[in-house]
C-alpha cells in the first residue's frame, strides 16, 4: 500500500518518498499573531495535524515544525491602537492560540520558531543572498531580485510576463500595481522585487543589521526556520492555498537560490473556508473565531468531523446545517467510542487491549493512501460505531448480543485506533451533565416527539432529540414496554 500525495509544485499526484527512510520533515506555517484564530486556522491546523497523526500510525518518525509570525504591521497597528508593544500583542495572541488548539485536540508541534527568535538566521540568508547575487541593498532596504531566478513562478505557474502592472491575469486579478510616487518603489530595480529587510521607521521595533536597523520581511522568515530547523530539503512544505503566491514562491526563490536544493520534496495545501458561499471577512460580516464558535455550544470533536468530511485540498463551506450535520454524525461517532466504558464490564471484556480487525485497518490504509482521502476513512469510522450502537441496544433491550463479546471487544478497539488517527476522542467526563432543568411534561413531550421521529423513520431527528436530552441531564433507556427516563 504506498501513500501517495497530490504535489502542487508538479501539479499531479505522486508516490511518497522522504529524503531520509521512515523519516519525515515536516513545515507549517502557522499563524501571524495579531488576533484570535477564525475557522480558516481551525480548518489547517486539524488537517495538518491529522496528516501528522496518519503519518505516525504508519511508521514514519516525523519531525513537526510550525512558525509564529510576531513581526507584521498588523501586530504593530494593534499594539499602536491598544498602547501595548508588538511583543506584549503577540505573547497575548500566542496563549490564545494554544488554548483554542487544545480544545480542538490538536496537538503540539515538535517546535514553533518566531521571527523574533531567529534574527540570526534571517540575517545570514540574506546575506548570502547577496554575495550570490539574488539580494541587493537600497538605502536600509534590502530587496530579492526576482529575475535573477530564473525558475520563479514554478509554484504558482505565474509568469512575469503575465503580471505586468495592469494586466489581468490568469488568476483573475491584477498581480502588480504601481504606485510610480511609492519610495519603496522608487528604491526597487524592477517592481517585481520583494522585501527582506526593512529599514527602521521610526517608533517601531527594529533590530540591528549589516544594512542598518530594521526587521525582516515576511517571506525571508519561513526561509530561514526550515533551514535552521530541519535543513536545506525537508520532506513536506504545508499550508493554506492562500500562501501559494506569493509566500511560497518567494519562500522557493530565497531558499534554493543560496542551497541549490529543492526547499522541499511536495507542497501540500489545504483549501480556503468559505461562510454560507461567501468568503470569510469582517467586512461581510461573517467572520468567526475558533472560540466564539465552541463557546456557543458546538462540540470541538463536531469541529473536527466538520473539516474531515471535506477532500483537504477542496473549499468547504462552513453553514448552520453542515455543522448540524457534523454534530449528528459526531454523537454517532461518540457512541460508538463510548461503547466499550457502557457495556465492557457487562460483556466481560478484559483489561488488556483487544487485536485490531486485520482487514478494516487495511481498508482504512488503503483508502487514506489515496491523498490522505479523510472522508473515505471516516466512513470506516461510521460503520464500526454504527455497528456497535446497533449491538448496545440490543444488549439493553435484550440483555444479550448478537455478536461474541470478543468479537465487540476487537470492533470497539479498531474504531477507538482509527479515531484517534483522526484526533476524534471521546470523553467519559464530557458525558456527566448537571441535573436538568426540565419539568417531567417537559421531558415527556420532547419523548412523544421522538417517539413520532422515530415511527416516520426521521432518525437522525430521533437521535438529535436524544442527545439534546442527554446533554441536559437526562438519559432515556428503550425498551420494549416504552421508553423510560431518569435524571442524571
């Protein structure tokens, strides 16, 4: 079964190969940090961290790295508004950041470099840059000579010549607009040419330099954590398909013009998140964060299964009724997990850990193999829990199973493995709940009202009524006199 990765820099689908066998190194570029995480971080952060997941369960040994961006005028300008420091702005942001990322479940990068911390690095590659020929200084600026790579654009498929000022182009917009009277263009020998360093302005934080005092530009940064973190070649470059162009490609330029190395083996992107067809922003409206999401009530596992259902190089589109969707599919999902903590005891199962059903993990492998083809994997997920929910009923109606009790024990561990490749977990704690509010008509009527879901055959509002019952207290036993209720 090979593994085999769709390839942006290539534009097709190829086996995958890492420069060091059973190895992988692995890039992110995370987040600038001048405001809370939205739903696009939401969405790269778990498909990152499920491809690192997937890639452990396999056997490879992965080396995880994923930058900070703490210099940006965007940080600065917030720091300007709340009479803070761009340090102060970027400490506060990165905190959020963990706290948001752990209540996805997505677990930590081996490292997480910041601009702040790598000044060195940066200013080394720029300098070689230079003696090379790729970099040239104007006034504290220094700039990327963009035509002295004669590769650029092999990333993107954009062509120079098709971003000329003015012209559209394939892309659907106007690549290159000059402002003639900009100082910064004034200093540039050719419009194309990009910033890695950046004279000091005054009251902004600067750092010292062979070109005077200054701070980095943004694409130089990633350049020079990849190669002081995990070297010239690393085995994947991965992030939204917003920083193909320019990011990467300037990312390609700087580094392979000083290595003479490919930056790294495959460029993997994950596509945008979209709000009810629109995209995202805070003009529209639309714009949401991870935690104003979760702190309405939306389960983060539900998050997750969100995102998982979705081909990660594809847009998705984040509406009420998707999410409702993934909630459904995420209490099946829960129910599933949870089998074994209900009924375990009940079956006789041992302590130890049961062997894995040899032919679903091979089914799960082989379709993730395809791209890391998530939503194939997860409909493994659904039948185990589904099979496994069908089971408990009939252990609680009957007091018996139709299938061994070693035989649940297998299905329960498989769908526990394969969950956990996915970052789903479900926990014992998550199922206590305060006594519920409702009064026993209350109760009743929202019964009746499953009871008449159930008989059209609507179970997915059948089940939506019990877990809302049971997520405020109250837990309903079925039986074949009726349905009977008690207060948790």
């Amino acid at each position: 079964m090979t593994l085999t990765l769709y390839n942006t820099l290539t534009r097709r689908q190829e086996p995958f190969e890492t420069v060091e066998p059973g190895k992988v190194k692995m890039y992110y570029c995370g987040v600038t940090v001048y405001d809370y995480c939205h739903l696009g971080h939401a969405r790269a952060c778990i498909v990152w961290d499920v491809v690192r997941r997937y890639l452990q369960f396999i056997g490879y040994q992965v080396r995880y790295i994923q930058n900070f961006t703490d210099i940006d005028d965007k940080i600065l300008n917030r720091a300007c508004v709340e009479h803070s420091s761009m340090e102060a702005v970027a400490d506060r942001f990165i905190k959020a950041y963990f706290e948001d990322m752990a209540r996805l479940g997505i677990k930590e990068a081996d490292e997480y470099p910041r601009a702040t911390h790598t000044m060195n690095g940066i200013q080394r590659l720029i300098h070689e840059l230079e003696n090379k020929g790729f970099a040239y200084p104007a006034d504290g600026d220094v700039y990327y000579a963009v035509r002295q790579f004669a590769e650029y654009g092999k990333l993107s498929g954009r062509k120079l010549e098709d971003m000329q000022a003015g012209k559209s182009d394939a892309y659907g917009g106007l690549r290159q607009r000059v402002n003639v009277e900009d100082p910064e263009y004034q200093k540039k020998k050719d419009p194309f040419d990009f910033a890695l360093w950046k004279a000091a302005k005054p009251g902004e934080p600067a750092w010292e330099s062979p070109w005077g005092a200054g701070r980095p530009g943004w694409h130089i940064e990633c350049s020079a954590m990849v190669r002081d973190r995990l070297g010239d070649t690393i085995d994947i470059h991965a992030g939204g398909a917003d920083l193909i162009f320019p990011h990467h490609e300037n990312e390609i330029a700087q580094s392979e013009a000083v290595t003479g190395k490919p930056l790294a083996r495959y460029w993997l992107h994950n596509g945008m998140v979209k709000v009810d067809g629109e995209k995202m922003s805070k003009s529209l409206g639309n714009f949401t964060t991870i935690r104003d999401l979760l702190n309405r009530g939306v389960d983060p596992m539900a998050v997750r299964l969100f995102v998982l259902t979705a081909q990660y190089r594809t847009p998705i589109d984040f509406t009420d009724e998707a999410i409702a969707a993934a909630t459904n599919g995420w209490h099946t999902i829960k129910e599933g997990l949870l089998f074994g903590c209900q009924y375990g005891q009940q079956l006789g199962w041992g302590v130890g850990t049961a062997s894995l059903l040899p032919e679903t993990v091979e089914y799960f492998q082989e379709t993730v193999n395809n791209d890391f083809n998530f939503p194939g994997g997860l409909t493994v997920l659904f039948e185990l829990a589904k099979e496994l929910r069908r089971e408990g009923n009939i252990l609680v109606h009957e007091g018996k199973t139709e299938t061994s009790p070693e035989e649940l024990q297998r299905q329960w561990q498989t769908l526990v493995t394969l969950a956990g490749v996915l970052g789903l977990e479900a926990k014992i704690e998550a199922e206590i709940h305060p006594s519920s509010g409702l009064s026993d008509a209350e109760i009743e009527a929202r019964i009746q009202q499953r009871q008449e879901a159930r008989i059209a055959k609507n179970f997915a509002e059948s089940d939506r009524i019990r877990d809302q019952l049971q997520a405020e207290g109250i837990t309903l036993i079925d039986s074949r006199d009726g349905t009977r209720w008690h207060r948790n």
